[in-house]
C-alpha cells in the first residue's frame, strides 16, 4: 500500500483528478494512522531499494484501476476499505466528466453542451 498510494496520487494529479487527489490523501492519513495496518507493515518482508525502484516503475505503467485493485487487501480495515472504494467511483466519475469535457472541446465535436 505504501507504495501504490503515492503512485495512485501522482497518477491523479496529473490527470487532474482533484476529488481523487483529496480522497487519495485521506486514505494514505487513514492507512499510517490505523495500528493494524501499522503491524502488518512491521512484519511485511522488507525489499531493496532496488526492488523498490523497479516496482514503482512497473506501477506507473499500470492504469489507475490496476492500481485501485491492488489497494485492496482483505486484512484492511472496513473504514480503509471503505474509503478505497470512495476512491475508485470517484477517480472513475472524474475521468468520465473529464472525458465528456473534452470532446466538448474537441474542434468539430458534435456535441454543444457540457454534461
């Protein structure tokens, strides 16, 4: 999770994804402050700078929904659970608005109006 959560934020804003940059800040707040997450990161076995370094550049090839099911373990928490599922609909919402934005913008759209 530590390290999906800063990619998914990245990811976000550069898509301009303000809800879900928010939303993506109060679950990494909820994941570092919940004590039984915090066990689990005390027992995970630990890696390689090296290995920390190729896996974030795999991740930032994924698209923000991999990302998003990679958020769910089934250990977590119902509030941090909840809150990855938050996130998802309104990384997802976003996207779409943003794409009804755009081909409103698009030269020669058949559209008028923005949804």
């Amino acid at each position: 999770m530590n390290l999906i959560i800063p990619i998914l934020s990245e990811r976000a804003q550069h898509l301009g994804l303000v809800r879900g940059v928010e939303t993506i800040a109060h679950l990494q707040k909820l994941v570092s402050e919940h004590p039984s997450l915090q066990g689990l990161a005390r027992t995970a076995p630990t890696i390689t700078r090296g290995e920390r370094k190729k896996l974030a550049k795999i991740m930032k090839g994924l698209r923000v929904q991999d990302l998003i099911s990679r958020l769910r373990p089934e250990e977590a928490p119902p509030s941090i659970q909840l809150s990855i599922e938050i996130l998802d609909s309104q990384m997802r919402e976003e996207a779409i608005k943003g794409e009804k934005i755009r081909c409103e913008l698009t030269p020669g759209s058949q559209r008028v109006q923005v949804v």
